[in-house]
C-alpha cells in the first residue's frame, strides 16, 4: 500500500516549549524525533504568476521537547493519504508531462495504482569507474573533515548535527540475511521515547545519542531500543560508546535481494543545471534497464554467524521512479513533484520534459525541495527501499523563514527508512558540498562529489562529468542502497 508521510510538528511550538534548551540538544532533537506530525501543508511555495494544486494534510500526531531536553513524540503521527498535491511553471510541455504521470492517461490506470515494471529497450552499457564518499565507512575520517570545515569556515552557514556519538544498529532474521523495513523505537533510561527508526535493505539504522552527559547524572545515557519486524519483536541496551550493535531477530526472515524499490530523484533545475539535466534525461533509459536485467541466484551475506540461505532468481525488479524538482523563491515555480510510477517509458518522457530557468544567486531552495520529496509522493511502506537522489550544483538557503530545515527532513527520512545519497555537480562550493554529506551520512547514503568522478573515456561534456559518469554515479547509488 502507497502512503504519504505526515509533516512533522510544528517548528513555532517547539521552539516556544524548547526555552532554555541548549542548541547543541536542540540539533540533536531535530534528529533523534520519531514520526511526529502536524497539520500543516502544501507541496511547494509557487511564486506569482504560476498555477499550483494543493491540500492539506491532516497528521495525528503530537510532540514536543521531554524533561531530558530530547524531542520526544507525545504520540507518533498517522498516515496521511490524501490527493495529489502539485504545483507547475506555465511551460505547456512540461505541464502535460505532470498530467500524465499524476492522471494516468498514459497507462490508463487512475491516479495511485501501480503496474508491473516495465522493461526498457535499452540495453545496459559499461559504466565509468565512479569514486564516491561513503562517510559511515570510514566515519573517523568524516569526522577529521568535520573540524577541518569549522576551522576553515568559522560561522560558517550550515546547521549543526551533533553525530560524535553514532551508533550503528543492524538488524538480521533468524535466517542470517538482513532485515527491511524492521521499526527501532528508542527510549531513554526513564522510558521516554526519542527516536523511531527504519531499516534499509541492509538491515541498518544509525542512532546519534546526545553527545554530551546528563545534566543531572552527571554520565552519558545508557539508551534502550526495541527492534521489530513481522510480529517479533526483541529490546536491546544501547552501551554508551558502542559503535555497533548487532541484532539477530528471532522468528524474523530475511528481506529476499532484490526487494522492491522506490527512488526519487531531486533535481535543481536552475539555469546552472542544463547540461547535468540533459545527461540525467538522456541516460535514464540506460539506468532503468540496469535494474530491469534478471538478477542470477546469490546469497546474500549473513549479517550474524547463522549461514545465509540463497536467494532465488528474479526476472527483474519491483521498481518505481518519481521526481521532484526544485528552483528558488522569485522562480515561476518553488518545487514540481511528480508521483511515483513503474511505467518507465511514461517516466523517462515525463523526465524529458523538465527543463532548467531561474536562479540567479548562489544558494537554491534545497530545503523545499527536500521537504516536497519526502511528503509529497506515494512512497510505500516497510518492505520497499527507499533512495533519494539529490543533483545539485548549489548550497541551500538557510535564511528563508518558516521552511523545513534539512535537520528535520533528516528526521522524517530515517523514520521511514529512506536513504538520501547525492551527486555533487560542477560548481559545487564547500558549504554545499558540507550540507550534501550531512544528508548521506546521517541517512546512511553516500556522496558522489564531482571531482571525484573518474573518467574511463576521453573528454568532458559541458556538466564537468566524462560522458556517462553521471548515469553510473546515479546507478551505482541505486545499487548500494
């Protein structure tokens, strides 16, 4: 079943009941909050002159900060499954492609079904080599990059993510293969609650707990977890300082490789991004069919002692693409977002369509568009993986008032078990290259900065990537999650 997250609670009563709070526990409760929501919502923020649709969304949910200073829910928020929301610029083309993919003329199917994957034509070619940053694997180093920023860039305009303390909780059956979509819920010693997370399709979450002691013990706190997945259920101890924590889950199965999969791509179309925009659209067919090619029998690698059992072969993957674009306030448009569809064909025209205008500044409206690719599409629920791919060659801004910060869309993205890996395009400066990373590491995605892309041809299109660098950095983010 297709659901759309709920947004979280509202920032204004937070910060009335959060007085007094330190800003380092602040940060931290904007990551460690599970599935909150509040009633507010549109898709985008369209500028004067463009056409929108748009409804609310009602959440269940309520939240606010417990006496530790932690943001804890007063009850997790519901789904929330209404209408499309949507908004568009004037350009005629691109609002028939939205109306295809959110109507289903194209497939005759009505708004919010889904069909079976649809293999494309193309056939899959050679990818470049493609470097790319994974800030969990070699979290010391992630770290060491982290004060090598502060120092290089004193106030620098990012928001603080207090992440010192990392815990990597991973969640295997009894069968040794890793668990999808397995709920952690995690309290603290007096049982409030502080985080709810999701795995992905490795079996992982990542906990950050407070990286400072109790204010009134005196000693870090020692967090509890109860982990979850179809109908067992299992309550650990967190040990402060300890980095990694296995979980075999008794009377659990394993997630069969490949599982179903949802991936969102999350495109700054400014000016700026023509020629990466022109290699995504015309590469995607090549991506599409890399997915769709059978899959031989493997066996999956345990996660615990218990052998792994071999996974069966599949004719393909159970694979929908949606996207969102973004801009910037003054743009004819904010955000677009267009629903998830398995039809590749429909996406790839759809895909095609979008074209790049606006700008002018440095900074783009990243924070809106992260926020619309989160709440805005169907993504399905536990037993799906789940990637956001951001495309960017620009920081966000950091200065618009009333936005959902990317702290909180960290929030709603590890509670729903999404991951965000982003590749960085030419012109990318550090503090966007800073905030990408944020995203990844503290979602378990990982970063494609551009000049780490390698060349296995000769020459550079006008993007900075070599020919086809792009679509293998985008596949090989797809493979990993």
């Amino acid at each position: 079943m297709a659901h759309r997250f709920g947004r979280l609670a509202d920032r204004r009563r937070v910060r009335r009941r959060a007085s007094g709070v330190g800003a380092a526990v602040l940060v931290t409760a904007a990551l460690l909050t599970g599935c909150s929501a509040s009633n507010s919502s549109t898709s985008s923020t369209p500028a004067a002159g463009s056409a929108s649709n748009s409804s609310g969304r009602a959440g269940t949910g309520d939240a606010g900060l417990n006496a530790n200073g932690v943001f804890g829910a007063g009850g997790r928020g519901g789904w929330d499954c209404p209408g499309g929301t949507c908004a568009w610029g004037p350009d005629p083309a691109e609002r028939a492609a939205f109306d295809a993919l959110s109507s289903g003329v194209a497939t005759g199917r009505s708004p919010g079904t889904t069909a079976g994957p649809q293999a494309p034509s193309t056939v899959p070619s050679p990818r470049p080599a493609v470097a790319t940053i994974d800030d969990n694997e070699d979290f010391a180093g992630y770290l060491r990059y982290r004060d090598e920023f502060a120092r290089a860039n004193p106030g620098g305009a990012v928001l603080p993510l207090p992440i010192e303390g990392r815990q990597i909780i991973t969640v295997s059956g009894s069968d040794g293969r890793p668990v999808l979509g397995a709920t952690v819920d995690i309290a603290d010693e007096r049982g409030l609650p502080v985080a709810h997370l999701e795995t992905g399709a490795d079996g992982r979450v990542a906990f950050f707990p407070l990286p400072v002691p109790d204010a009134t013990t005196g000693r870090f706190i020692t967090y509890a977890a109860t982990v979850a997945a179809g109908g067992a259920s299992q309550q650990v101890t967190l040990p402060p300082g300890t980095p990694a924590i296995s979980v075999v889950l008794a009377g659990a199965v394993g997630t069969p490789s490949p599982a179903p999969m949802d991936i969102l791509f999350l495109v700054d179309t400014t000016t700026s991004m023509g020629d990466e925009l022109a290699e995504l659209q015309a590469s995607f067919a090549g991506i599409a069919a890399q997915l769709a090619a059978p899959t031989p029998s493997v066996s999956t690698a345990p996660t615990s002692s218990v052998p792994a059992a071999p996974v069966p072969a599949a004719p393909g993957r159970d694979v929908r693409f949606a996207l969102t674009t973004y801009r910037d306030r003054g743009d004819l448009f904010v955000t677009h977002t267009f629903d998830f569809t398995p039809d590749v064909a429909q996406f790839g025209s759809a895909l095609g369509e979008v074209g790049v205008g606006g700008g002018g500044d440095t900074a783009e409206d990243l924070q809106a568009g992260l926020d619309a690719a989160l709440t805005t599409p169907t993504w399905r629920g536990a037993g799906t993986t789940k990637l956001v791919i951001i495309i960017t060659d620009a920081p966000p801004h950091l200065d618009y008032a009333g936005e959902v910060t990317y702290l909180e869309s960290i929030q709603t993205a590890t509670a729903h078990g999404i991951r965000i890996s982003s590749v960085g395009a030419t012109g990318l400066d550090a503090r966007g290259t800073y905030v990408l990373r944020q995203l990844a590491q503290a979602t378990l995605g990982r970063h494609v900065p551009p000049a780490r892309v390698e060349a296995s041809t000769s020459g550079r299109g006008g993007s900075g990537f070599p020919p086809g660098a792009l679509a293998a950095a985008v596949a090989d983010e797809i493979d990993a999650a």
